[in-house]
C-alpha cells in the first residue's frame, strides 16, 4: 500500500483528512515544530490526539528562521494570512524532501486545507512544482467539502473537543508563533494579529 504523511495539528480538519486517506493509504501524521518553548508541547499534544485516532505520529523539526520570518510579517500585516501561508509551504517543503522524517519514502504528502480556507491555500503551481521536485503526490482530501459538510463527517467520525484559541492545547504550529509573537512583540501584538476563533483538538474517533 502507498504511503501518506499528511501534516497533522490534532485538530479536527486535519485528523478529518487522515480518517478520510486511511482506506486508500498507510497514513503517517507528522506533526510539524519549530522546536519553540510554548507551554504545552505541540508534539505531544500531536502524538496524544493521533494515537487515540489510530495513527502513528512522526516528528518534523522546522526551519526556526521561517517562524521568525512568518511572525514578522504578520505584525506588519497586522493580520496571520502570509505568515500562515508561509509556514504551511515551508511544512510540505519539509515533509516532502524526506530529510526531515529520517529519509523515509514516501509516496504521498497530504494536509487538512479546505475547499473555504483563505489561509492557508495551496495553488496549482505550487503543488505541481513540489510534486515535481520531490517525486510525491500532493493530496487535498478536504478540497471538495465546505464547512458545513466537514463539521457534520466529523460529528460522525470523531470525538472533538472545541474551546477559544488560547484555551485548547493543540499540535498546530500557530501555537508556537503565538507564542515567539508575544515574547518578541508583546501579548498585545498577538491580540490585534490574531483575530478570536474556535479551536479544536480531537480526543477520540467514533466507530
């Protein structure tokens, strides 16, 4: 069977995504980190919620510099879109070179972005450029399902757990730009960049 890693923040979209490629691939999650002291680990946050989801979680160490280069350009921004962008490329980038997951072959890399999303999205020249480059397939399993079609296959197959944004713990990397945005710019900055959103963390996968 063809291998999958699929960028995993143990949130409900991305978790989604797996369960959705699992008939079809060997689904590998990899949560993605800077490495950044942010409270809760992201890995471990990660590793938790894959696990109860039935996948094995692997560990990707990212470029630390891209966080600071994405962090600074959303306090110029004054909003999350291109940081989040950047990050979410350089993360596939990541993955797909194999460098970061010991060497590992993979067949396919895979993320959580949705058909709605305006940050972060991955257009065609992008996608067929890393492709190209790295010799995988790029998989979208939520490009066709609006949101409302996604909350309800998740209230079928998962068990979520969904809180203000700085009250769930999750894997997701904007958890550790948060966090360099406060320690660099302030708590306020982190206030005016982030706009308040529901989080989620999934806590289980319904049979």
């Amino acid at each position: 069977m063809a291998t999958v890693a699929a960028l995993f923040s143990a949130g409900k979209d991305s978790t989604l995504a797996a369960v959705l490629l699992d008939p079809f691939y060997d689904v590998r999650l990899c949560s993605c980190t800077f490495g950044l002291d942010s409270g809760p680990s992201v890995v471990e946050t990660a590793r938790e919620a894959g696990e109860r989801a039935g996948f094995p979680v692997e560990t990707v160490e990212l470029d630390e510099s891209v966080a600071r280069e994405a962090v600074s350009r959303m306090v110029d921004d004054g909003y999350p879109r291109e940081g989040i962008q950047l990050v979410h490329e350089h993360a596939l980038e990541t993955v797909a070179s194999r460098e970061a997951v010991g060497g590992r072959a993979f067949d396919a890399v895979a993320d959580g972005t949705r058909r709605d999303d305006r940050a972060p999205v991955i257009e065609r020249p992008f996608a067929q450029s890393l492709e190209d480059r790295n010799g995988v397939d790029y998989v979208r399993p939520l490009a066709g399902y609006g949101r409302s079609a996604i909350d309800e296959l998740a209230e079928r197959l998962l068990d979520v757990e969904t809180g203000p944004s700085e009250d769930i713990p999750t894997g997701d990397y904007e958890t550790e730009l948060r966090a360099l945005m406060a320690d660099e710019y302030g708590e306020g900055a982190v206030s005016e960049v982030f706009p308040e959103h529901v989080q989620s963390r999934v806590v289980g996968r319904r049979s």
